[in-house]
C-alpha cells in the first residue's frame, strides 16, 4: 500500500513550474487532504490541474485512508480528470526542472538509480556534485521549534550546526501505529541523546492542524526539535515530497543529506526498529556511518 505522508508542502510553490502549474499526482491528492483540504476542493483544484497519476487499488485505499470521499474517489476512477501517458511524462519532468539543482525532493527510484536518489536536499536531476557538508542544517535552519515550558517556541538553529546525523520522524497524532512508536522513540532519544550529540531527531508532522501537532508534541513529551507548522511549506518541507510513503517513518541521514537507512512505515514497526539499530550500529563503530542505504 502506497501511503503518502505529508505534511508539509505547498502547493503554490513546489508545484508550480515557471512555465505553468503542475498536475495533481495521487501523492499531491493525498497531501492535500491530510493538510485539511475537502474532497471538494481536490475537485476543484483537479477541475484546473488535472491528474497525472494512476489510480491502482493501493492508491485508492492510500487517497480514502487520508480522506478522500466517495465522489472524489469516483471522479478519478472515471478518468474525467486524467492525463495522457505523454502528458504525464511530462509532468514529472516539469516537477523535476521546478525543483532544479538543489530541490528538495528525495525520489523513490528504481535500484539502478538509488544512488542519486538517496540524499535528502537533491532531486535526480541533480548533477553529480559533492552536496555541502551541512546540506540538512542549511534546509532545517529558520525552520525548527520545539515544545518548551508548556507550549512550543523557536528553536537555537547553532544547536544543529555541526550535527553528523539527523532522525527523520514524519508522524501524526492521527495514526495509530504513530502514536504507538512514538513512546518508544522518545525512550530511545532520553537514552541515547545524552552520549551522542552528533545526532538529533527532526519531527515533520502530518497532522491536520497546528493544534493537533501541538497537542501531539506535549502529550508525546517529544524532546527534539520540530518544523514549524506553518513553516511546512518552506525550504524544508519538500525533504519528504517523494520519499515517505507511510507513517510514522524514520529516515536516518548524515549531514550531507546522504540517506543510510529508511523504514517502510505504517504498521511494520520492525522496519522502525530496523532503522533504529542501524543507528546503534554507528554509534557502536564511533561515529563511521558507512553503512549501507536501505532501499
């Protein structure tokens, strides 16, 4: 099953190229209901942009889960809003152009080109360019908050200027599987934090509202740094835009962006364990991270 998380993306601006706006993918669907769009809206928006994707089972169940209502679900099965093969093509290509040299996406793509694909802050368009040392610090500065003293306020970016390691967390308080990781996770960080300060844990939240993630964040006594609700649409927001599929997700990445391991999310709470002991496995060689990318 195809669960696209996110939280986090504007539409206006990563999706729209210079030379016009980009079609709907079934992903972009699923982001805009988890944001708070109605089906009625996605209607609209498909009415202009039409879909550039295909709706197979997994994705259907994917777009109900985040939900889609009963009209919008047959509207795309109909195909009224449906593109060519050709167009499609070249949607994603223009996705690909609009995200340029240092896009944030991280694409999920077929084994041959997982290496290009496994750095958080490059698109695979992205020439075959040495990424900047601090390439996830320079997407997450001006970005981060965190839940302090009974409410949430910003974040000192220089904590995380010379970090090696970064936790991906994309969670929300509305999924189940979410909500129970999360404990384990904060047990783990109050555990190991102290004696590794080369890593930090990063919260991209999928919930609905401000409130919602908020209320997530206290109750989940999260002790790591988050992106700001209305923040999700900025520079960090697309690190996730084509890599999580289901939540909650970790992704462990170094400085660089270069991706060492990924869960497959949802209900597979081993593959979020896996994650996790890889993780160990680095702190158990002191620091060496050459292991190899979970694909």
């Amino acid at each position: 099953m195809r669960l696209l998380l996110i939280l986090a993306f504007s539409f206006a601006s990563a999706l729209s190229a210079v030379s016009g706006v980009v079609p709907l993918s079934a992903n972009d669907i699923s982001l805009m209901l988890r944001s708070g769009y109605s089906s009625e809206a996605v209607l609209r928006e498909l009415s202009t942009r039409h879909f550039a994707d295909t709706l197979d089972p997994g994705m259907e169940k994917q777009l109900i889960h985040a939900g889609a209502k009963a009209e919008l679900i047959q509207a795309l099965r109909s195909g009224a809003y449906q593109l060519s093969a050709s167009e499609i093509a070249a949607a994603k290509d223009k996705r690909l152009a609009q995200q340029g040299p240092t896009g944030g996406a991280l694409e999920q793509s077929k084994p041959a080109e997982s290496a290009k694909a496994n750095a958080v802050g490059q698109s695979n368009a992205a020439p075959a360019t040495a990424p900047p040392a601090d390439a996830v610090y320079q997407r997450l500065k001006d970005d981060l908050v965190y839940w302090h003293e009974g409410g949430v306020t910003h974040f000192d970016d220089e904590a995380l200027e010379h970090k090696k390691l970064y936790l991906l967390f994309f969670s929300g308080s509305w999924s189940p599987a979410a909500r129970k990781f999360t404990p384990q996770l904060v047990d783990y960080y109050n555990r190991v934090a102290p004696d590794h300060p080369e890593f930090e844990v990063i919260f991209f939240s999928a919930d609905r509202s401000q409130y919602a993630m908020e209320t997530y964040m206290a109750q989940s006594s999260m002790p790591w740094p988050a992106i700001a609700y209305d923040k999700r649409s900025g520079k960090a927001g697309d690190i996730q835009n084509n890599l999580v599929r289901e939540i909650p997700c970790l992704i462990l990445a170094e400085a660089t962006g270069k991706v060492l391991s990924r869960s497959g999310g949802g209900e597979n709470s081993s593959s979020l364990e896996k994650v996790l002991a890889d993780l160990d496995q680095i702190f158990a060689r002191g620091g060496e991270s050459a292991i190899a990318p979970t694909r």
